[in-house]
C-alpha cells in the first residue's frame, strides 16, 4: 500500500504499527514468492509483486476510510416513518485475518429509524469499509452494527451476511458448498422476535 496515504489509527481495532514503504511490500511479495519454490525474477512473475501491491490497495482501502464519515449525513424528515429500513443483497468481498483468504457473499441490514434516516448508498459503503479489512466474518457482522447504532441510534438494527470462504474450500477440509452465516440484532430487533423473524421472512430467508 503507499505510504503517502494517511491512516487514521482510531479506525484500527488494535494498535497501528508503522506502514512499510510501497518498494519494502513488494519486496514481501517477492520472499514469498520465493518461498514458494518460484523465481521471482522470471518473465511471468517480474511484475507480479506490483500488482499484488495494487491489489491489496483495493482489498483492504478500508483502513483508510471511516464509517462513522460515511453515516454523517443524516435526514431528519421522516415524515412519521417508523417501519424496517432494509437493504437486501449487498455484495460482500472481504479476506479473513487467518489466511487472507477471500470470503464472498452476500449481506442483508435493516434498522428502525427513530427521528433520522440515512442515504441508503451509506448503508452499502459502510458495509464495503468493514469488508476491505481483515477480519472474522462475525467481527464483521458485529462491526456494521453497532455503526449504524452509533451513527443513527434506531430503535434496533438487524445484520444478516451469508458468506463462502476460501480457507475452507481451497485448503484445509476443502468443502466449496458449505457457507457461513452470521447476524447480529440491537435493541427492538434483539427483543423482538416477531419483529426479528419478520426481518428474515422480508430477505427471503427461514
């Protein structure tokens, strides 16, 4: 990743270390590289390290950006709407913390506004930032949550993402059909189950 680019250390859940410059991550690259019993110098592999930096540019640009700036701008006219706000198939590509494998899938996120509501593309950018981090799926899951609880204070907020996960299909017990679901419920939506199970029926889920 470049090192002109700014990181906001708050945004971290632990600690920051320093970033290395951009030629010190490709030189990583090469190692590895290497290490896999590869020449890292040969015609096909010479420009690899440079794309494999541009790439983790884009799958993890989520370091440097905040979801509480993406939930900032907030409508107060409701006009009464006191209903499900619900987003439904919200793409997810992100890579777990324990192999920087790839997880995909999908994520549902409804709330229940109080006197504010959002743009709903905010709702979707908060849900791309977690993503672009390394992370557990749950974390995830727990993470958009309680932004939007911070952001919106609804009366309740519903999370439901259903993901595949490399590290179990091209390695380890290599089952490519098995999926991952994980939801996190806040207030009304965790002390309602009528309201929780309606929430599952209304993104096509049982």
């Amino acid at each position: 990743m470049s090192n002109e680019k700014s990181k906001k250390p708050a945004l971290q859940a632990v600690p920051s270390t320093p970033r290395p410059s951009r030629e010190a991550a490709m030189e990583a690259v090469r190692t590895l590289i290497a290490w896999a019993g590869d020449n890292p110098n040969r015609e096909g592999l010479k420009d690899t390290p440079k794309r494999v930096v541009g790439a983790y540019e884009e799958w993890f640009a989520g370091y440097d950006q905040d979801p509480a700036d993406a939930l900032s701008r907030v409508f107060e006219d409701v006009s009464g709407y006191d209903d499900m706000v619900i987003l439904r198939e919200i793409d997810v590509e992100s890579h777990c913390e324990h192999h920087i494998a790839p997880f995909i899938g999908k994520a549902y996120v409804a709330y229940l506004p109080t006197d504010r509501v959002v743009g709903i593309s905010k709702i979707v950018k908060v849900v791309e930032i977690f993503a672009k981090r390394l992370q557990t799926q749950e974390t995830m899951t727990a993470q958009i949550a309680k932004a939007i609880d911070d952001a919106l204070k609804p009366r309740g907020t519903a999370v439901f993402i259903d993901a595949k996960h490399e590290c179990m299909t091209t390695r380890g017990v290599h089952h490519p059909d098995v999926s991952t679901i994980t939801t996190q419920f806040t207030g009304e939506f965790k002390t309602n189950q009528a309201l929780q199970d309606r929430f599952i029926r209304m993104i096509g889920r049982t």
